[in-house]
C-alpha cells in the first residue's frame, strides 16, 4: 500500500527561470515513473507536461513573505515554502499517513523509495538533517508524519518566522517536548546513504550545471 505522499515545492521566478521549470518538469517525472504519489505545490505557473507528472497540481500565485504584518521580517522565504506545504497538505487523501517533502532542485534520480522506507525503520514521527547546527531541523527535504507535521510545523506559528525555517521546526518540536520524536541525521549528504543534493542556491539566485533532461 502506498501511504507516503512526495510533496515538491516549486517557485520558478527570478533568477534562471528556465532552468527552474527544467528542475520541476524533471523531478516530477522520475517520481511519477517510479510510483510515486506527487503532489506539486507551488508559487509558479508551469506547463500541462508538469502538471501531467502530478497526482495533484496547486498553483496559489500569493508568493508573500508575511500575513498581517507576522512575521515583521519579510525577508523570510520560509514563509513562502510554508504555505506550499499547507496548501499540499490539504489535498493529501485521508488514506495517507506520511509526507516525504523536497524542493524542486533536488537530485531527481535518488532511491526515494529506499529512503522512505529507512525513515519508517527508524519509528521516529519525523526523520530530517541537520542545517548547520544542533538547534535546526533542515526543510530542504524531511521525511513525517502528516499528523506530526500538521502539530509542529503550522501556519499557526507564523510569529516564530523572525527566523530562519529550520530555526522555526526545531523551536516547535522542542517547545512541545517533542524532539526525542525525531531522528535527525547530520548531512543530507548522507541521507541513509544517499546523496541529497540541490541545484539551485541561495534562494534560486544561481543555480549549477543540471545534468538531467
């Protein structure tokens, strides 16, 4: 039975939009042709092929870093991704008890179906690495519970986006005293084996070489 869910986040503006849109097209096709339930949420229009690649397509142009003045730093694109996820999780079939999240950039060609099943093996409510430090959960690809997820990582928590995303995961689950609820691993350059690598950075102003079709 599948009962995990691949949300992709997508926002294809600024810098290097074709590329972008490449890296969404791609990533979203190698999911579908492995089995993968995809869910694409994102911030950009993108063509029928794409959406052709999902099981579910949200398009919410609403690309805003803050709602009524929270958080007062609106500079946070966390806030961006965070509304992605909610307006994903929305639509995951009540049949479903785990997400699996990515961005757009990330390698497409992974086992991610080796990797879904190492993070059920660890029989954590979520399974993220590190960003940087001990006090973050990374949110550039995790691995949770929906009902875990909807608990620690909410649009009810807006007033933490003062910080960075990973900041705002760990503070939550820690506040709720819910860390032991996690296994976090130190890179996601070994995430149970696999290389997580991403394309684009510092927030889709440059990306590298992609060499995928």
């Amino acid at each position: 039975m599948n009962d995990t869910a691949i949300i992709v986040t997508s926002y294809c503006g600024g810098n290097f939009q074709e590329e972008k849109r490449k890296m969404t097209k791609t990533i979203c096709k190698m999911l579908s042709e492995k089995g993968h339930y995809v869910i694409l949420t994102t911030h950009s229009p993108v063509d029928v092929d794409t959406q052709n690649y999902c099981d579910v397509f949200v398009y919410d142009k609403d690309n805003r870093f803050s709602f009524d003045d929270v958080p007062q730093r609106t500079t946070n694109h966390g806030v961006a991704e965070l509304t992605l996820m909610r307006n994903a999780v929305k639509l995951i079939p009540e049949n479903f008890k785990y997400l699996l999240k990515m961005a757009y950039d990330n390698k497409p060609d992974l086992d991610y179906h080796d990797i879904i099943q190492k993070c059920k093996e660890t029989n954590k409510k979520a399974v993220t690495a590190k960003w940087g430090n001990d006090i973050t959960l990374g949110t550039q690809m995790y691995f949770s519970e929906i009902a875990f997820f909807r608990e620690t990582l909410s649009m009810n928590e807006l007033w933490r986006c003062e910080k960075d995303l990973e900041y705002v995961w760990y503070d939550s689950v820690k506040d709720k005293n819910l860390l032991d609820q996690v296994h976090v691993l130190d890179l996601y350059r070994n995430f149970f084996g696999h290389d997580v690598l991403q394309y684009a950075h510092a927030a889709g102003t440059f990306v590298d070489h992609y060499p995928y079709d």
